[in-house]
C-alpha cells in the first residue's frame, strides 16, 4: 500500500513538473515573440524617424545651396559689372591717347612740311649765291688782270719779276710766322690728346658709380626712455666711467630726448662702442662686468665685420684669390677714412677704374684692377708702421705674395718711386679721379680757406700781378696781371711757373688750372 501512494506521488510530482516546464517553455517562447515584436516596432520607428531627419537636411541643404547659388549670381553679376566698367575705363583712356598721338604725329607732319618749305627756299637761296658768287668770281678775274697789265706799264717790270719780288717779302714775313705756326700746332696736339684723355676718363668714370659718404666723429645710440641715461651713468658715474675707460670714447649725456652721443676720433673705437652701449641698452643690465662682457664681444663682432668687408671686396671686384692675413689687414680699411672718403669704398671704385682704363688702353685687367684695390693698403696700418702708406702697401703686398706689377703699382701710386709700369700710372689716376669727384672727401672749414688762400698767396708773390681769385672750390686759379708790365708772351710763361709752384708747395686732389687774363683799355674825352 505504501508503495503504490508513493508511486502514485512520484507519478502526480512528474506531471506536475512537466506542466510546469511546458508552462514555463510557453512562457518563454510568448516573452521572445513578445520581445522580438517590440525591437521591430522600435527599430521600425528608428528608421522612420532617421529617415524624416534626412529628408529635413536634404531640404535644409537644397535651401542653402540655392541661397549660395543666388549669392553666387549676384556677385558674379557685380563682379562682371566691375570688369566692365574696368574695360570700357581703359578703352576709354587708350582712345584718347591714340586721339593725342594722332594730334601729335599731325602736328609733327606739319612741322615736317613747314620744314621742308624753308629747306627748299634756303636752297633756292643758295643756288642765287652761288650764281652771283660766279659772277662776282668772272668780274674779279677781269679786274685782276686789268690791273696786273696796267702795273706792268706803270713798274716797267715783267710779271714774272713782280713775282719774284713778292715771294722774297713773303718768305721773310713767313719766317716770324713759322714760331707761331709751330705754338699753334702743339696747343693743337696737346688739346687733342687732353680731348681723348678725357674721353678715356669719362668713359671710366660712366662705367663705375659709387655712392659717397663722410665721415663723422659721433655715433648716436638711441634709447627706449630717458630713464635709461641713469642707468648708463650707475650709481655716482660707475658704469659711464668704466665704459669710456675700456672703450677710449666719450659718451656725452645731454638734454636730447632717447639719445646719447659717443664721440671718437677712432672709427673702430666708436663703431665698438656704439655696438656695445646698444647692446647693453638692449638687455637692460648696466654694470662694469656687464660692459665688459659686451665691449669683448663686440669687438669680436667688428673684427669679423672687417674680415667680411674685405671678403665682399674682393668678391665684388673679382680679383680672384687673395691671402688669409692680407685679408684681415685689407679689412681694416672698412672704417679708416681718409679727408673724410671711406678708403674701402675708395679703393673698390679705384679699383674699378684702373679696370676701365685697362680695358681701353689694351692692357692686363686683373693686374690693374687688384692695383686699385690695394694701393691704400698701407692706411691699415700706417699709424703702426713708420713710413709713407704707399711703401707701407708695397712691402705688405709683397711679403703677402703679390704680383711684383701690383707690388710696384701699389708702392708707386704717388709717384714716390720711379713709376715703371702702366698700372702705376693708373692707379694714380683712379686714385686721383675718386678723390677728386664732387662730394667724395670732405674737409674742414679752416683747412678749405687756408688751401684758397694759400693758392692766391703764391699768385701775388709774382711780378706784374694785379689780383688773383682762386674759384670753383680752388679748382681754378684766375689771375689778372698789369697789361703794362708784362706782354702776351710773357703771361705764358708766368702760367707755367706759377703751376709749377703750385705742384712744388701744394699737396692737393686732381687738378688745379691757372688762367692769367692781361687786358689793355685806353680811354680818351672829346671835347
């Protein structure tokens, strides 16, 4: 009995297990239907919804570009509106420039008959001349000979006698002629090579133009405040003092708003300092270690200046290759001046002008043109060295390895040595020509009135001399003399010898020209 309840219970427990697992199976299968019907009504919604967004941008985006579009249009309708009012403008203006040059070619096409008109009435006029010169030529003729025959009837000579005659006159009046004859000829010559020595100078001079500049004594160093001329003072003159000590140069301190003044007569000296005090300026920390640190470096950065001046030289004159340690000696030259003309500007344009006469005269370029580049070499350390520049120059070149042309060109430049070979010469002349131009060296008031009046000092120093004025800068020195106490011939002679003391006792650029003026005036009263 107890069996069976229990198989009976395990019988009811199984089917009440398996109604629940069909149950729950049931179950599951309706929640995934369930499930699975709402995500296609979400996802279907989803895809409506994304698509009412798209269709809104697609309309939003076909509004905008018809927007752009007419604004396109519009400003391409301006644009086309200004172009064309550019156009018609400048057709315009060509129309009446081509209505101006017609003028002008018609008016010239009237001047051209007008011309033509007077061309041939002067012809005319002159085959008239011509005729009535033949006739007055015939009429002479007939008179000539008239009078030869009634002077042979007078004379009781023959015309062969009367000629003979006449030529002894003639050779004795030709005789004081031919002095004369023979001074005009050589004032000829003498011009006409003065003529072709100026075209051959002209020329070079055309081909080579340089700027010039003079030289001052003062830098000016400008500065953001005035508050900063305390600070280059310090406290109780300490920094001012320390700077002017290390740098040789005087900064002068005014009332000039932003600005301080270094004064040197040593160009090196006062571009140092200039570099230095802006730096110090600059950066704002003034103290003695400071300035020292900054006159170091600043005089480090002159000396590579010079080096790249004389690099810069050299390359823009095309002299080829030139020695290490005559560059940094030729560099120098960048802040020595010489009456006011920088010598290194000076020596590029002589340079190129011993280049530009070499090449008219026939003769070696390259030579001539390193020549002119060196012969002021001498400057660099003239202040160094005992001796004249030019000898100074000669020996650097040649310990250096110059050319022994250049050596003698460059010793030679001032005549100082014999000159031996045309590149002195030259280099002479170039020298001359780019000292002597309008505005290349400038000097001193007093030295400018001493030089004038020194000129005119040795003109009155003459017999016969009545005034003399030097003019045109002392370029020319006009003389007037006694017409009594001297003649024609004698005022030759008095120009020769007051030039040749004026080349003995003077030291001066270029040229000078001495014109002596006698005039004679005789005056009489009627009464």
């Amino acid at each position: 009995m107890s069996l069976v309840l229990a198989q009976a219970g395990a019988a009811v427990g199984l089917k009440v297990f398996v109604w629940i697992l069909v149950s729950a199976v049931a179950c599951f299968a309706i929640g995934l239907i369930l499930g699975m019907w709402l995500r296609s009504k979400q996802e279907s919604t989803r895809v409506h919804s994304a698509t009412e967004k798209a269709e809104s941008i697609i309309r939003e985006a076909t509004a905008k570009a018809e927007a752009l579009s007419k604004d396109a249009l519009i400003a391409g309708e301006r644009q086309a509106q200004t172009l064309r009012k550019e156009l018609e403008a400048d057709e315009r203006a060509r129309r009446q420039a081509l209505q101006e040059e017609e003028a002008r070619l018609r008016e010239r096409e009237g001047l051209l008959l007008t011309r033509e008109g007077q061309l041939s009435a002067r012809d005319r006029e002159l085959e008239q001349r011509e005729r009535a010169l033949a006739q007055a030529e015939a009429t002479l003729a007939d008179a000539t000979r008239v009078q030869q025959q009634e002077l042979e009837r007078v004379g009781q000579m023959s015309r062969n006698e009367a000629q003979g005659i006449l030529l002894r006159r003639l050779d004795e009046e030709l005789k004081g002629e031919y002095g004369k004859k023979i001074r005009l000829y050589e004032e000829q010559l003498k011009e006409e090579a003065d003529h072709k020595a100026r075209r051959l100078l002209s020329l070079a001079i055309q081909r080579c133009a340089m700027d010039h500049t003079a030289e001052t004594t003062i830098s000016v160093v400008h500065l953001p405040s005035d508050d900063m001329k305390g600070r280059i003072i310090g406290r109780e003159g300490r920094n001012i003092r320390s700077f002017e000590t290390l740098t040789g140069c005087d900064v002068i301190i005014d009332d000039t708003p932003d600005a301080v003044v270094i004064s040197a007569f040593d160009p090196v000296r006062r571009e140092i300092a200039r570099v230095a005090l802006q730096a110090l300026v600059d950066d704002g920390r003034i103290h003695p270690g400071r300035i020292e640190e900054e006159y170091e470096k600043a005089r480090i950065d002159i000396d590579n200046a010079m080096l790249e001046a004389a690099k810069d030289a050299v390359a823009q004159t095309g002299i080829g290759e030139v020695a290490p340690e005559l560059l940094k000696i030729f560099g120098r030259l960048k802040y020595r001046y010489s009456y006011g003309q920088p010598v290194l500007k000076h020596s590029i344009e002589v340079a190129f002008l011993c280049a530009n006469m070499a090449m008219e005269l026939g003769t070696n370029v390259m030579l001539a043109k390193r020549a002119g580049l060196f012969h002021d070499l001498g400057k660099a350390v003239d202040h160094d060295v005992e001796g004249t520049h030019a000898f100074i120059g000669g020996e650097l070149a040649q310990r250096f390895g110059e050319h022994p042309v250049v050596v003698h060109a460059i010793a030679a430049h001032h005549a100082e040595v014999e000159q031996k070979y045309v590149e002195a010469i030259l280099a002479q002349v170039g020298d001359a020509i780019s000292g002597g131009r309008p505005g290349a060296r400038g000097d001193t008031l007093d030295n400018y009135i001493r030089r004038l009046g020194r000129l005119e000092a040795i003109a009155n120093s003459f017999e016969g001399v009545a005034k003399s004025f030097a003019i045109q800068a002392g370029r020319e020195l006009r003389i007037m003399v006694h017409p009594r106490d001297l003649d024609d011939g004698a005022t030759d002679v008095l120009a020769r010898e007051i030039a040749k003391r004026i080349e003995d006792e003077l030291d001066f650029p270029g040229q000078i020209k001495v014109t002596v003026i006698r005039e004679l005036r005789a005056t009489a009263t009627a009464k």
